[in-house]
C-alpha cells in the first residue's frame, strides 16, 4: 500500500486524485529512465508515447500533431539542413538564448 502511495503522489500529474493509464504508463518510463540513469548510464534514456486512449482536450495536440509540428519547424527554419537549428540557419542570435 505504501508504494502505491508513493505512485499516486509522484504520477498523479494532473492532480486529480486519480490515474488513468497514461499516468500509470508515464510513471513507469520515469522509472525505467531513473534506473538507467543509476545503473547504466550509456544506455540512453526510453522515450515512449502512451499507447492508451485517454479523453480529448479540445485543441489540445497529440504525440503525432507535435511530430507533425516539429517537421514542420525544422522544415522551415533549418535553413543548411542538418537537422539542428542553430546559428548557422541565419536565425537571429537573440532567438537563440
């Protein structure tokens, strides 16, 4: 009972006193991600997006809309294509801080 205590108070990321199973899941990446970071640090953290329907906020993006965004982005201002923006992409050096 104390560990799920100890879950509820670090993954209840919406604070409402409950967790849907993208907080569950979210949790556990944190926790895997914390145990390589212990124990293997080379290893490179896990990046998992939730694979569980939860309830749509309105206008609110998705994993794939932010994909979708980045591309976007890069796209348009990775000006000598190395998949970075930087300096070198004629951005001003003001946007870069």
């Amino acid at each position: 009972m104390a560990h799920l205590e100890e879950v509820y108070g670090n993954c209840d990321f919406d604070g409402d006193k409950k967790l849907d199973a993208c907080e569950i899941h979210a949790c556990l990446v944190l926790s895997e991600n914390s145990f390589r970071e212990a124990k293997c640090k080379d290893f490179g953290k896990l990046f998992c997006d939730c694979p569980f329907k939860v309830a749509k906020c309105e206008g609110s993006w998705n994993c794939k809309d932010i994909a979708g965004i980045t591309v976007d982005i890069l796209n348009s201002l990775d000006k000598n294509s190395d998949g970075k923006l930087n300096l070198k992409d004629e951005i001003d050096e003001k946007h870069m801080k």
